[in-house]
C-alpha cells in the first residue's frame, strides 16, 4: 500500500468528511497526489474498448474463421493472406463521398472520408486512422521490403501498409487495399458492429461519494465512476457549498456502464451493500443531508426497476424493524466534483465507510 502522508491516515479514524475539510484547505497540494490517468480511462482499456468507445476485443480465431467464410476469393486472399490489389483497380480509390471505412470482415469501423487523400498510388490512401487504436501495425520484410504493415485491431484482416511519407499533420500515408474496407456513405444506417458501444448512465447517492465512487468503479462492466452533486437548486456547486447545506445537492456517484456485461439491478444490488439505507441524512461517520441515500435514475425502465427493488428490500429479514429511506427520483443535471475527489481513495490508499460488493 501507498505510504499515507499523516494528514490523510486521519481519513480511515474519522470518516469522509473530517478529513475533506482538511483536504479542501491544502487542495493546491493534494492535486498532485497520484496524478496520472484517470481511472476511469484505464478501466475502459482493459474492457477493450478503444477512446473512440468501439468494442476491439480481439475475436477469436473461430470466430474470424466464420467471417472469413463469407468473403469472395480476392477479399480472403487479400484479408486473410496479406495479398495487395492490383494499383488502381480498387473501387475505393477514387471515392469522395463523405463517410466511413469499416473492416470488411468485422466491421469496424477504420479510417473517415475527413482524412482520405489522393496520393497518386493508385490505392485509397489516409493520412491518419479513424481511431488509433481500431489499427494495429507489424513490421513486415516480406517480398525483401521493409515495410510496416497495417491490420484491424479486432479481427486481425490485413489491410495495407503505413508509409512515412504522408500529408499534414501526421506525415503518414495509410495505403488501403479497396476490398480490405467497406463504405458506409454518410446518413445511412451502419450495421450493429460498426457501432459504438451502447453505454447506460446511473446515478447513486450513499454517503460520502469517495467509497462508493472507488467500489462502483471495480464493478465488472462498468466502464466509469465519476464522484459528483446532483438533485440540488443551484448551478455548478463547489465542495464547500454543498458542505454548508446552501444548494440542497447530494453527493452521488455518476456509473457509466455497459448493459451487456452487467445489468442496472445488479448495480442496485451492490449500491444496498456499499451503504446502509436505513440511515436518514447520513452514512456512517458523516452527517447532513448531502450524504442522504438516494437513486436518481434516467429512463423509465430505471424508475420500475429501482422503485421495485426497494419496495422489495424494504420488506427482506435484512432491514427487519428498520425503514428504508432511499428515495428514488428523477435525475437532475449532474455536476462533476472538483478533480481532487475523483479516483480519491485510488490516489491516497485511504479508507471509507463503505463495504465491497463485488
Ligand atoms: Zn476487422
């Protein structure tokens, strides 16, 4: 574990709250304190998904075996065995039109008409990738060249090679193979796989929002935590307000999550074990009304699923003689907290009212 500065070991003694107001003071300080990525970024690359939001876990080998089916002989020869087209034949070379290149095995999405050039070659070629990540590069000494050669970063199809001697700004010259890309023109509908991914947002408030920003952030599929206010009167509150009970917010936690890897009950399920929501206006060792339990939740099929959950936690053997006082209400705007409670417990090793469970 982190070695803890004296000022911040008070936080596992006296609760959140204590220690923030000693944090809030020496904030110029403390910024600096595990800087670095945000976790939420790092979270997001070991799920596979690329800046751009794309799923770019590599398929397995079946699975591009069952693709490759489908491809006519000149596209597997090209895709599937680092072939090249004949220089100006490819039906994409002279294309203009506004839109996207995707992988013609999975569809992912590659290179953008915004970046498309005609370099004379004879082969379309673009001076940067749609997403840096959607295109990984090898080098390639075949056919006694040293060249570096381009592929899809989720099915692995050959593409093409990157040159050095490209446009401006980046200098690169992506040189395409026409049948390693399918075109999507601009304002037509594209396919579930050459999609972002649908990504769900949920809003919970229990406590001081550290711990449960740290716990929610661990859960499997959930790509993003974000400490925050929300259900309060007043514009863009700062730390301190919220503190002075003048704007009505509560500390919540904003989760962004995939609802294929993990479902909106399952969230509920492990809010109900981070906190105690039977506790009114407080959690643990801090009180007032910023630290009441609630759900804020953004669509209807959020509202039923969290008013039933509730309903039916209220009557479990768990909380027996006790009431459960989360409210469930219609989010509000969500207004992020100042950077140096964000990824908190992450940056100090420090401690929190709240339990784990995952
Ligand atoms: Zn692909």
């Amino acid at each position: 574990m982190r070695k803890m500065s004296n000022n911040l070991a008070v936080l596992a003694v006296v609760g959140c709250a204590a220690a923030a107001a000693v944090v809030y003071q020496q904030a110029g300080r403390t910024a600096g304190v595990g800087s670095g990525p945000f976790a939420g970024d790092e979270k997001r690359q070991q799920m596979n998904y690329s800046k751009s939001m794309y799923d770019i876990a590599p398929l397995p080998r079946e699975r591009v075996a069952e693709l490759a089916k489908k491809l006519d002989a000149e596209t597997y020869r090209v895709t599937q065995k680092a072939g090249t087209e004949p220089a100006f034949c490819g039906t994409l070379v002279d294309n203009k039109k506004e839109g996207v290149y995707c992988c013609v095995v999975c569809g992912l999405p590659l290179f953008s008409s915004e970046h498309k050039f005609n370099s004379g070659t004879g082969w379309p070629s673009f001076y940067r990738e749609f997403d840096p990540q959607h295109v990984t590069r090898k080098r390639d000494e075949s056919h006694g060249m040293s060249r570096v050669e381009i592929n899809c970063a989720r099915c692995g199809a050959h593409l093409g090679h990157v040159f050095d001697d490209g446009p401006k700004p980046t200098g690169e010259r992506h040189c395409l193979n026409s049948v390693s890309l399918k075109f999507h023109e601009k304002g037509t509908e594209l396919p579930p796989e050459s999609r972002p991914a649908a990504f769900e947002t949920a809003y919970f408030a229990g406590g001081c929002f550290w711990g449960v920003e740290h716990y929610f952030q661990k859960g499997p599929g959930v790509i993003d935590a974000e400490s925050g206010y929300m259900q309060g009167r007043t514009e863009k509150p700062t730390y301190k307000q919220v503190c002075n009970h003048d704007t009505g917010h509560a500390e919540t936690v904003k989760v962004v999550f995939d609802p294929k890897r993990i479902s909106y009950r399952r969230l509920l399920e492990a809010f109900f074990v981070m906190h105690d929501p039977t506790q009114l206006n407080r959690q643990g060792p801090d009180e007032g009304d910023q630290y009441r339990s609630g759900i804020w939740y953004t669509s209807d099929e959020q509202r039923k699923t969290a008013e039933a959950f509730v309903a039916e936690q209220a009557k479990s053997p768990r909380f027996a003689g006790r009431k459960v006082v989360t409210q469930v209400e219609a989010a509000k705007t969500f207004f992020a907290a100042e950077e140096y409670h964000q990824d908190y417990i992450a940056k100090t090793g420090g401690v929190c009212h709240v339990a784990n469970p995952w």
